[in-house]
C-alpha cells in the first residue's frame, strides 16, 4: 500500500521526524533562509495527508481545498491565526498546535523585553560600543523602575499566568483584563482584573498577549495610546496585528508613551526601514518568543507526535477545532 505524505515547511532535525519516518514518505523544504514558495506549498500538500506547518505559511482556503487527502494541518506554534480553521473542520481536517509547552520561555521573553526597555540595555550597549561612554554621570542612560510598578496584561491565558508570576518577584501590582474574568488566577497569583481602558491609565508596563481574533485585531490604536501613562512602556509578545503600528510610532514621536518593546509585527519579517525602528526607546527582536532550543524542540516533538496520532487513526495530543 502506498505510503502517506507529510509535508513539512521548514528544515526540522532529522532525529526529531523519525517516528513520521516510520510510517511516511517524509519531504521537507529545507532551505534555512528562504520561505518555501506558495505554489509548492500547494503543489505539495495536495499530494500530502499531513502538513507540518510554522506561523508563517497562511494556509488559506485555496490550499485546504486543493488538498483532497489531507486529515491534518499541525502548526508549530501556540497561535494558529495563519490557518483557515473554519475550512479545515468544515473538511474534517485537524488544525493542531503546540499550548503550554512555550509558556514559561515566552514569558521570559516578555520579561526580557519589558526589562531591556525599561533599564535602556540595546541603547547602553551601543552607547559602550560606539564609544560614546566618557564619563560616569549622576543621569547617564537613567532609565525606570521595574520593581513595585503596575503591570497590566492584556489577555490573561497560560503565558499571562507566568508573566504574572515573574511579576511578583520584582513586587509589582499586577492588573489583567481578559474576555472573562478569571478568579483563579486572581486569588493565586495575586491578580487584580479591570476593564481595558482602566488598565491602560493605570498600568506602567502594558505586556500584549492576545492571540489574533477579528476582536483584537488593531486593539492598540490611537485611542488605546492616548489612555496610557507617558511614562508607560508597552510590550508586545501576542501578535503584531493588535497593533496599528503608525499609531504606536505617533504615540512614541508625541511622548504619548516612554517606549516598547517588541517582539511581532504586522509584517514579518518587519523592514530595518520601518518608522518603528528609528526609536532609542524601542527594543525589537525577530518574533523569537519560544525561541529556546528547549522549547523549541519541544514544540517541533509535539507537532510529530500530533501528525503520528492522526496517521495512527487517533486524536491528536492537541488540537484546536470547535
Ligand atoms: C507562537 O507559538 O504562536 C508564538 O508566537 C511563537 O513565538
């Protein structure tokens, strides 16, 4: 009997896809620096029962219904707004990603982020390194207090719980606001909710962590800036589309807010052009949130083992149709 074809999009470790080894024709794109082109991504999982997907490959209708052997599309990644999910169940095909595996690693992610913006680390180094460092002085590269500030974080899922935790040990009030409120995670972790605008006048780190929703979607605009504190520091580790990101630079030029530190963009990879960047005050790193060799290992072992369930006939480990 003729074997079943996985895809994968990316260059994985060979000893990670063994166990698909075993049971299929295994093809991958593996060059490191170029994204696999749609048209073979097409050509290739129309021939495919499995994919193996990044966040970066949108797997649109047009895909999902030109690929009549396909029983499922696992996504390395928590998010899975680059899949056409209402497709995909509509032709009984499983969307899977990989939940709480990367919570701890993006929440230190956040941390990281909302630390280097608020202590002035990039611009320090560069300072250092460009030669600028003369003298000490009282003012030199001041920057603000982390410890015993507010945080507010937006959407309280499980990295928000981590993000929290982190929190209490710099002793700062933590806010959240969520789509419904969660008193759990208030009693453990010490957690105050309030409404969106409330936290925004009251927070002094906005840390982002909604997935991508039509309901989230550009959530922090122009109004959403003008309510911050001007001292305040805004992180984004959920996605870049949450964000009007002219309306972030605006807030930046204006001194609506003191400064952001980024991890997603609306586009990615984002232009070492783009207005955002012109910022001393703003940090960026390349969408690396679960970016740890760990986890990331962990997430692409997770991935095979959804595709080997399904393949096996069972339900995936995880997966996210309704
Ligand atoms: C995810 O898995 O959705 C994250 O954005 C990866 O960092």
């Amino acid at each position: 009997m003729k074997q079943p074809q996985v895809y994968i999009t990316k260059k994985i470790p060979r000893e990670v896809i063994e166990p698909l080894e075993k049971m299929a024709t295994v093809k991958m794109w593996d060059a490191e620096n170029e994204k696999v082109p749609v048209q073979i991504l097409k050509t290739e999982a129309a021939k495919s029962t499995a994919i193996f997907t990044t966040l970066d490959d949108i797997i649109d209708q047009s895909i999902i219904e030109n690929s009549p052997q396909l029983k499922v599309i696992a996504n390395m990644a928590v998010g899975y707004d680059n899949i056409d999910i209402s497709t995909a169940t509509k032709h009984s095909i499983f969307v899977c990603n990989t939940p709480d595996i990367l919570n701890d690693t993006t929440a230190d992610l956040a941390f990281a982020l909302l630390m280097s913006t608020a202590r002035r680390i990039v611009e320090g180094y560069h300072f250092v390194m460009d030669g600028c460092w003369k003298n000490w002085g009282p003012l030199l590269m001041v920057g603000r207090d982390i410890h015993h500030k507010t945080l507010g974080i937006v959407g309280m899922g499980r990295i928000g719980e981590k993000v929290a935790k982190r929190a209490s040990g710099f002793d700062m009030e933590v806010l959240y606001h969520n789509r419904s409120r969660r008193e759990s995670v208030e009693k453990a972790l010490n957690t105050t909710y309030c409404s969106f605008d409330e936290l925004l006048e009251k927070a002094d780190f906005i840390v982002n962590l909604l997935p991508l929703t039509d309901d989230t979607k550009n959530k922090f605009n122009e109004i959403a800036f003008s309510k911050m504190k001007n001292s305040a520091i805004f992180i984004n580790v959920g996605r870049g589309m949450s964000v009007v990101e002219e309306d972030l630079v605006q807030a930046l030029q204006k001194g609506e807010i003191a400064g952001a530190g980024l991890d997603v963009f609306r586009e990615e990879p984002i232009s070492n052009q783009h207005p955002l960047l012109k910022f001393n005050q703003v940090v960026v790193v390349p969408h690396i949130g679960s970016a740890t060799i760990e986890t990331r290992t962990k997430m692409m072992e997770l991935t095979v083992h959804n595709i080997v369930n399904v393949l096996q006939g069972k339900y995936p480990k995880a997966y996210v149709n309704k």
